[in-house]
C-alpha cells in the first residue's frame, strides 16, 4: 500500500512540475475582444471608405460579397463574424450568413480549435508570432510576384529552370522587389532560406526515396494533376468562390505515375494530405539508415542515425544489454509527431482566427485586378506589383505580358471552347476551390511541418550524411543518381521538407504567401520543443537530445536539463 501510494503520489507531483514549466513561460495578454486591437498589423482598423471599415485585407471568403464587380464582403456579415470570435459560442457562428446557397457553401473550418485548451505543451494562446505584411507594402508585393510567377511555372520541371526562360524571367523580377526575402537567383527560385534548403536537388529526399512501412513499401510516385489546370481566372468565378460555393469543376488528373517534378505535382500531394504525413514517412526513410562505423550494431528496434543522447545509444560505448521501444524506440518516435501536429494546429488556429485573420492571396489578386481595370475603386497596393503586371512585356520577352499568361494562356477548364477572355490579373489558383475556408497566416502544413521536422532533429544526427542521394529522372518515373553526389545532410533535408511542403506546396498552388510559411517556423518549433521540455522527467532512461533551431541557435533537452 505504501509503496502504491508513493507511486501516486509521485505522478500528481510530476503532472505538477510540468504544469509549472507551462505556467512560469511567457504568456503575452492577448485581448479578450475580437474588435480589440491585438498583436497583428492593423489592417482590420486600417482601411475605410466613405461608408467606414470595409475589411479588404482580411478574410471573409464563405461570407456574403453583394457586389459582382468589386467583390467586397458584406461588412454586416463581416461583423457577425468577429462577434462569433468574440463569445466563441455556437450560437453566435451559426448567425454568421452564408455567402452562397446551401447545400453548395462551404463551411469555415474550425475556428474554435483555436479556443481549446491543451494537456501538453504550451498553451496555444501564450505564442507570438510576428505581424504580417499589410497589403500596402513593398514586402507583400514581392511576395504576390512570387505566387504570380510561380503560377507561370506550374509545369515546368525543377532541373529545367536553368535553361527555361520564364525561370530566368522570374528570378530577374524578384530582383526589383528589394522587400523580398526569398532567393531571388534561378538556383534558388521558390526555395526556402534555411540550412540545407539551397543545396543539391529542389526537391527532398525525404519525399522520394522508398518509404518501409511495417510489411509494405511505398513508392513515393503517384497521380497528379494534368498540365495547364488552372482555376479562377475569371472574375464571376472568382466573386463565386469568395461566396464560399463549390465548384461544379473536377480537378482533372493524369495516372502517372510520377515522381514529384515539378510545383504542380506538389501541390496534387498535398492537396488531401494528412499534414503530418511526410514526416512520418520522413522517419521511416530514416529509421533504414544505419550511421557508420558499427552498423550492424543497431538492433532492430534502434534503428536509423540516432542522436547521440539517445537513452540506448550513448557515444563511445557498447550496445546496451536494453533496446528501445516504446521509449526511445521505432514506436515512440511516429506517436510524438502526432503529439505535436494536432498542438501545432491549435496554436495555429488561434493565430489564424483570433490574431491575424489575413486575407488569402486569391482574395489580394482580387483587389489587384479591380485595381488594375480603368476608373474606381483603387485598392491600396503596392505600386511595385502592379507596375509588374501593367508591364506589356514579361523581361527578356517581349510582348509576353503577365496578364496575358493569366487570361487566355491560363484559363485552363474554365475556358469554354472558343472563347478568348480578355487579360486577367486574378491569381490562377491550382485547385478549383481555391483556398481553403479559414484565414492566411500563420500556414497550417508549415507550422505542423517545423513541429514535426524538430522532433525528428532532436531524434536524429542531423549531421548525418544521407548516401547515395537520388533526382527524378527527366520522364518523372524513375530515379537517377544526384549529380556531383552533393552532401545532403539529415537536418537539411528536413529543413528542405518542410520548405517543399509549405513553398512548393501551397504556396505555389496560389493559397498561401511566402510570409505565412515562414512565421510558422517559430510557432511550430515552440509547440515541439514545449512538449520535449514538459516530457523530458517523465522517463526512467537518462538521455539528452540536441537538436539545431531554425534561426540556427542549437539546444540540449533531456532529463539531466530539467
């Protein structure tokens, strides 16, 4: 009896010790009130008309937009909005109005996760992110040039860009955008800037090579979506899908199967995605290579290049007579990304509906192309993008204009058979639907992507040089070797992951800006490492696990930190 009572008793004070780590963080006072001014850039306040706010920045698709021609939301509707976000309660979103006719509207995606409360990790409401760019500045009119561009080289393979014109166009026009932080070479189109997301092939290895899962293998090719599929690109479809109505458009799709070549083909994937699945399959890969010197060494159960602060691979030392499991084991390490992907999504949401509620860069192309048409109303862009899409001639191709692209080049299904639509400054959007219905920033997929990517770090030797690193051939159903066999390391590749997932993902299927991926990076490695630091008492096993942040700062986490 003493000795179960000890047992209880030192569980409560373990719960409370965790709980303590959580409480003495830092914990921002964010405002109670969704019509306070909380952290965020001020667009919501910012921009009026002669009939008051009229909330062009922010989010309202599925609502209300009674004007065809300038598609601006119903402020009315708008507000019932914010009074939903403001009581949280049921009632209050169910008054919301529907933009378009049931059963045909689309829902808002679920608002209230970001008001839940969680048993681990940090609370989803004591996480700051920066503020995002406003719509009038120089920042955001880089990125827009990024996602029009991207939209232009949907199609083109990624070892293509060196030759391919319109590549070389699109990195000479990032280069006029000095707010703009992406790469702006034709080596570095579209990538991300961290460590490792600039070297060797565009794409990751971790979303190529053969993934082992239990008694199947899965080959990372697939079907994808058929070239030059291309939506909204055409103001009452546009003004439609605002409405939040579901399009009568399939997404057509060809059997394939290919490896991933191309923007396009990472969109297809991570359309219907499980957010966190490539960083299962990440650690899969990864759990089928052995570190040298002793790989024979590895038990099964211990498997891949673990870091060394492993609980059952301590440097310098023989085997121990214990292996892992459902500690530090194969079976561990999938449940704890689950662990930190639906948090990470709840700290996300809460910045994404209670924060920020930024615009989705569809709607931003909306304001862009009202804008650009003769007489009123004029938006408050930035004059640096729309000085791009005026352009009558796309850099170093003359007569080729951005617009043009847009209009009759990019139609896709929405183009009847013999019609001509005159140019277009609308977005092309990757999928029919656009979108999805909940607001911008800060981005899902990445936010998930950088939890999950630094529990994989803290498990592994991001050092690690991955052997043998392959590229998509030039058909897109095999495999070559990597040329020159650059040395991609694990903690690269993972960075890589995630900038693939997030950038060539969905930004480049036209639903997220450049901005909203990389405020992610911190929100989702905070959700990952609050959840190590709570854990890290709660094992019997001595272990330390190092791993590298993406601003480059390396941290220790293990029992002997607590």
């Amino acid at each position: 009896m003493h000795e179960l009572h000890t047992r209880r008793s030192a569980a409560r004070d373990l719960r409370h010790e965790a709980a303590d780590v959580v409480f003495f963080r830092d914990h921002p006072n964010h405002p109670t009130s969704a019509h306070e001014q909380r952290v965020s850039n001020g667009e919501e306040q910012r921009y009026r008309d002669a009939n008051g706010l009229n909330f062009i920045a922010n989010y309202h698709k599925g609502l209300p937009h009674p004007d065809p021609v300038i598609a601006e939301v119903d402020r009315a509707a708008y507000r019932l909005m914010l009074q939903a976000l403001t009581s949280g309660e049921r009632e209050d979103f169910e008054k919301i109005p529907y933009g378009a006719a049931l059963p045909q509207s689309r829902r808002l995606i679920n608002p209230r996760a970001g008001l839940a409360f969680d048993l681990e990790g940090p609370d989803s409401h004591s996480l700051r992110i920066p503020v995002a760019p406003r719509i009038d500045e120089p920042r955001t009119a880089g990125e827009m040039a990024e996602l029009y561009w991207m939209a232009l080289l949907r199609d083109v393979r990624f070892d293509d860009y060196a030759g391919n014109p319109l590549a070389q166009a699109a990195a000479a026009s990032l280069n006029t955008f000095p707010a703009f932080t992406g790469p702006k070479t034709v080596a570095g189109l579209f990538r991300g800037n961290l460590p490792g997301d600039q070297v060797g092939p565009y794409i990751s290895q971790f979303l190529i090579l053969d993934v082992p899962y239990g008694p199947f293998v899965i080959r990372q090719r697939r079907r994808t979506a058929a070239p030059d599929s291309d939506f909204m690109t055409q103001f009452p479809v546009f003004v439609d899908i605002q409405n939040g109505e579901q399009p009568g458009i399939q997404l057509p799709t060809v059997a394939g199967p290919f490896f991933i070549r191309n923007l396009r083909d990472v969109t297809f994937a991570v359309r219907t995605d499980v957010s966190y699945q490539w960083y299962l399959f990440a650690a899969l890969i990864l759990f089928q290579m052995f570190p040298p010197p002793n790989p024979n060494n590895a038990p099964p159960c211990m498997s891949g290049p673990l870091d060394l602060g492993n609980a059952y691979f301590p440097p310098g030392a023989p085997p121990p007579r214990e292996e892992g499991f459902g500690t530090f084991g194969n079976w561990h390490l999938p449940s704890l990304l689950a662990e930190v992907a639906t948090r990470a999504l709840k700290a996300a949401w809460f910045q994404k509906w209670f924060v920020h509620r930024r615009l989705r860069p569809e709607a931003l192309g909306g304001l862009i192309d009202v804008t650009l048409r003769p007489g009123p109303p004029n938006f408050p862009i930035h004059p640096s993008i729309l000085d791009t899409l005026r352009n009558p001639n796309i850099p170093g191709i003359p007569g080729a204009s951005l617009a043009r692209h847009f209009g009759p080049a990019l139609a896709g299904p929405n183009k009847p058979a013999g019609t001509e639509f005159p140019d277009s400054f609308l977005l092309p959007q990757a999928f029919p639907e656009g979108s999805p219905m909940h607001p911008s920033f800060p981005e899902g997929h990445a936010t998930v992507g950088a939890a999950c990517a630094t529990i994989l770090k803290a498990w592994f030797d991001e050092s690690f040089i991955i052997q043998n690193p392959k590229v998509v051939n030039a058909q897109g159903g095999g495999l070559d070797d990597a040329p020159g066999n650059p040395q991609l390391t694990v903690g690269g590749e993972l960075n890589k992951l995630v900038s693939n997932i997030s950038l060539a993902g969905r930004s480049a299927a036209g639903v997220h800006f450049r901005s909203d991926y990389e405020a992610s990076l911190s929100l989702g490695e905070a959700v990952a490492i609050g959840i190590l630091e709570e854990q890290q008492n709660t094992y019997a096993e001595d272990y330390s696990f190092s791993l590298t942040k993406f601003d480059g700062e390396t941290i220790i986490i293990g029992s002997q930190y607590w």
